[in-house]
C-alpha cells in the first residue's frame, strides 16, 4: 500500500503493479518443504502426546488436588515473574539498545547467559547465591530471618532468571528497529523526557514488549530445572504443573500426561489470545 | 541457484540425522580393544549404584578382553520406561522392586530377577549433628527444616512407610525428586535434615553426617537385577550378574554400605 501511495497512477495499471508486487514478494517454493519439516518437528510430538493420552481419565487426572494447586501456582508465578521481567527488563533492554557507554556488548552476553546454562545449573547458581551458605541469602537471614528456598518467591526468582532474556531480547530488537527519530523530532517540539516515552517510545515498541512478555511468560510456564534445584518440590508452595509431571512420571505415565496437555492448551490459549493482536496485528 | 541451495540443505539435514543416529551404536565400540572381535555390554542401572558399578566394570573390562562396558545410570523408573519403550540394553539394575515389576509385568526379562543388594534409609544431618537429631520421631520438630522424596520415587515410598509404621507425620520443606536433590539440599546447608539412603551418606565422605535410626529397617529397599529379553550380549550380560552377586561384587557393595543379597 505504502508503496504505491506516492505514485499517482490509473487505477488499472495501479492494480497490474500490485499484483506484479504480489508475486515478487512470494516465497521461493523450495522453502515450503523445510518449513514442512520444521513444523512437523514441533507438531508431531505433541501429537503423540494427544495419541497416548487416556481420555477416559482425563477429567479425574485433571481435577485432583495436586493438579488444581499445581495449575494455581503456575498460573501466579509465572504472572508475577513475567511482571517482574517487565519491570527490570524493560528498563535494561532501554540501556542496551540506547546506552552510550563502553562495555554494553559484554553486558549484553551476560544477559544473554541463562538461555545458554543448563537450567538447574542457573538454580544450582541461585542456591548458592540466594541459599543458606550464600552470600545474599546468609545476609538475609542474619538481618530480617528471610530464607527463601523451599519458598515461592524461589520459584518467582528462578522463573524471572530464566525468562527474562526473553522479554530483554525482544524489546531491545524493537528498540533498535523504531530507531531515534520519532523520540528526536517530539523533543524538538518540545515534548518533555517522560511525554516522548509515554506517547512516543512505548506505542512504537508496544508489539515487541507484547511478543517479549508472550515469550517470557511461556518460559515461565514451562520452567522446571531451576524451580526444582533452587525452589524445591513441595504442593502448593513450589509445586509447579512441569514439576508435578515430572514427579507423576515416576508413577504412572496416564497422569503426567494429561497433566502436560493442560500444560499444553494453557500455553496455546495464552499465545493465540495475546500474539496475533500484538505482533502480527499491528505493522 | 536455488537446486543447488537446496541440495545443500538436504544435505545438511542427511549428516545430521546419520550423525545422530550413529552414535548411540558404534561410537562406544571402538577405542582400545580393537584386537579380538570388540563387544558391548550395555548395563542400565539405578544412579544410587554408580560407585561400585564403576568400580565392576574396570574389572570386568580387565577380566574379559575385548569387552567395553557402557553404563547409562538414571532414575530406576526412567530406565524401566527405556526398556519398556525398546531401549537396547542387555542388563537392568533397578532399586526397587517396583520398578524392576514394570518391566517383568511386560515379560521384558530373560529370567526371573534377583536380589542382588539392598538398601536402608538414613537421617543427614549437618556435620556435627548440630539440631542434636537422635530418632525418626525428632524429624517431626515444627522448626526443623527437612527434606525428603517426593511419594512417588522410591526413597520417598520408603519414608511413607515408616510414617505410616511409626505413626510419625513429617512436615517437610520440600519432596525432592530424587534422593541426591535431598542429599545436596543437606549438604548445602539449606536444609536441617534430610531422609537418604545409608549409601548416599557413605558416598557424601563427610559433608552429610548420618544417623541410624531402627525403624528404617520396616522399608528395607531391594535392588533387583535381571538380563534383559533378547539381550545383544545374554552371556556377558549372566557374567555381568555373576560379578555383582559374586564375591568382588558383593564386597565392593558392602564397602559402599549396601546391606547383603537375600
């Protein structure tokens, strides 16, 4: 559209020119077939999921206690942690993408380390940070008698950890893409600091932020290896639904997976209700 | 142009998968026993046996030429779905009765399976036993943190048991999913106690100190041990087992503080 706009033109030749840009922009047919692949790689597991699930149980799997409270928990934690990213991450995506000092491209590998570790190495690194040996979590509990493994803001603080790449590398992306020159020319018109983030920076970026929290908030939602070394396992406290799978798994392969197929629509409904409006809703 | 680009790409994806493929059969196989025709003995056994079973198969690789032993150690039930799911394997060490039964149940064993050690439960403690611990019944201290298995694995339907036996109910911080998360959560510091085999303290040397208590012998745990049907390698895999329950086999086991074979 945006092309044709400064070309006046006849309307036939204008819709000749569409149809011709049309075609330019398609895919090379050959991409089609490793795009086949590379969805059945995702689809076909989950498929097998659905084919082995015990449909006649499902509603009593789903329903009990420990279910229930898993789903809770999961729910609220991986709420409040992707606030969390938002709030912290948000602010150093900024840095990153707009900072003037020296030393940002280190920074930026730094933050980039949880999506490398090993997940229980990060909880395994929150233990012996946050635990009681650790250098905060024994300043801690001397000044205010606050330990926190075994509690759920364990969980929160390992979810944040492995997340929050997500949401920083997504809104940096954002950042650097809408460039300076909108926030430049509002400045020029006077527009204050706090005036030209508000109504400037943030509507340009809003679908980055959007796909960086759907991103960050899925992470949280399937995190397990650095809930299950930092937080521990226990119903209604650290209990999450990956957790609970993976404990039902020792005992009988029905429960964990109809537990993982809710684990599965949660993740769907989330993604298919906040994304499209987002991302690829707005251009 | 774009041929050749996909001929790279298919294949790119062709190495990959062969690559992927190959190296769970052969990669094991080669290496320094290249003189007589090399053979493979595959052992799945519970992660609690990985000291002595190391120690096992530097000697049985020294007693029987040619012969690489490989080890996959995990979860006695993650191992049991493996086979269950047609895992090559030619011997299961299971610590647990339980676990050895999925496998049994789907007629997955050449033979019945024998008891080759068992295990009992003991309290960790904090170098030093400083909360003092002496019984099962001090566990249940409001203030204490403890930590055990979660029901569902076999250390922690152990510990159910003796709740069960001794009318004691435990409050714990936390029901790990295997029995060394419980043992770390200990020797970290960040909890007070811990519910761990005999043997997880034996192998801690020192950073755990343990604490005998009588009831932990109404949950004696068994570990069973069986050739696996259609075994590659049937006749190692019956001279494997006649290691264990042999007499070197049985010594490095009692060393670890395993308790003898029934």
């Amino acid at each position: 559209m945006s092309v044709t706009d400064d070309v006046p033109q006849a309307p036939q030749a204008e819709r000749t020119r569409d149809r011709r840009h049309e075609r330019d922009v398609a895919l090379p047919r050959w991409m089609w077939v490793p795009a086949v692949v590379a969805f059945l790689v995702i689809a076909l597991p989950v498929l097998g999921l659905l084919l082995e699930a015990d449909w006649a149980r499902m509603p009593e799997l789903l329903t009990s206690e420990a279910a229930l409270a898993a789903l809770r928990l999961s729910l609220e934690t991986a709420a409040a942690s992707t606030v969390l990213c938002i709030l912290l991450g948000g602010p150093l995506a900024a840095v990153l993408a707009r900072g003037r000092m020296r030393g940002l491209r280190t920074l930026r590998s730094v933050v980039l380390l949880p999506l490398v570790l090993p997940p229980v190495v990060g909880g395994l690194a929150l233990l012996y940070l946050v635990g009681a040996r650790g250098l905060v979590g024994e300043a801690l509990n001397l000044g205010f008698g606050i330990t926190i493994p075994f509690t759920t803001a364990a969980v929160v603080i390992a979810q944040t950890f492995v997340a929050m790449p997500f949401l920083v590398v997504s809104l940096e992306g954002a950042l650097r893409t809408a460039g300076e020159r909108y926030e430049a020319v509002a400045a020029t018109l006077g527009a204050s600091p706090a005036l030209t983030f508000r109504r400037v920076t943030v509507p340009l970026v809003l679908p980055g932020l959007m796909s960086g929290t759907v991103l960050a908030f899925a992470r949280c939602l399937g995190e397990f290896g650095a809930t299950i070394t930092f937080a521990g396992n226990l119903q209604g406290t650290t209990q999450t639904l990956p957790l609970l799978v993976y404990i039902q798994r020792e005992t009988d392969d029905a429960g964990a997976i109809a537990l993982s197929l809710l684990l599965v629509v949660v993740a769907i409904l989330v993604i298919a209700f906040a994304r499209p409006r987002t991302t690829e809703g707005i251009r | 142009m774009k041929v050749r680009a996909l001929l790279g790409l298919l294949a790119g994806l062709a190495l990959l998968l062969a690559g992927c493929g190959g190296s769970s059969g052969s990669a094991d196989t080669g290496g320094s026993s290249a003189a007589a025709a090399p053979r493979t003995l595959t052992v799945l056994a519970a992660a609690s046996l990985t000291e002595t079973f190391n120690a096992m198969k530097a000697r049985f690789e020294t007693d029987n030429p040619g012969v690489t032993v490989r080890i996959s150690y995990g979860g006695s039930s993650d191992l049991a779905s493996q086979i269950v799911n047609g895992a090559p394997a030619d011997v299961f060490a299971a610590a647990s009765d339980a676990t050895m039964k999925t496998v049994t149940d789907k007629n997955l064993t050449a033979a019945a399976p024998r008891i080759f050690a068992t295990n009992v439960l003991q309290i960790a403690t904090q170098p030093g036993n400083p909360e003092g611990i002496a019984s099962f019944a001090d566990l249940a201290e409001p203030d204490l943190k403890v930590v055990v298995c979660a029901p569902q694995v076999p250390c922690g339907a152990a510990e159910q048991k003796i709740e069960t036996a001794t009318g004691v109910t435990l409050t714990p911080a936390s029901q790990e999913t295997d029995v060394k998360s419980v043992l770390g959560k200990v020797s970290s510091g960040n909890a007070d106690a811990g519910l761990v085999y005999v043997t997880d303290v034996t192998a801690a040397k020192g950073s755990v100190q343990g604490v005998t208590f009588p009831e932990a012998q109404q949950a004696v745990t068994n570990y069973p041990i069986a050739v696996v049907k259609n075994a590659p390698q049937a006749g190692l895999a019956q001279k494997w087992i006649d290691m264990v329950t042999g007499e070197f086999g049985q010594k490095t086991l009692d060393a670890a503080g395993f308790g003898a074979e029934k």
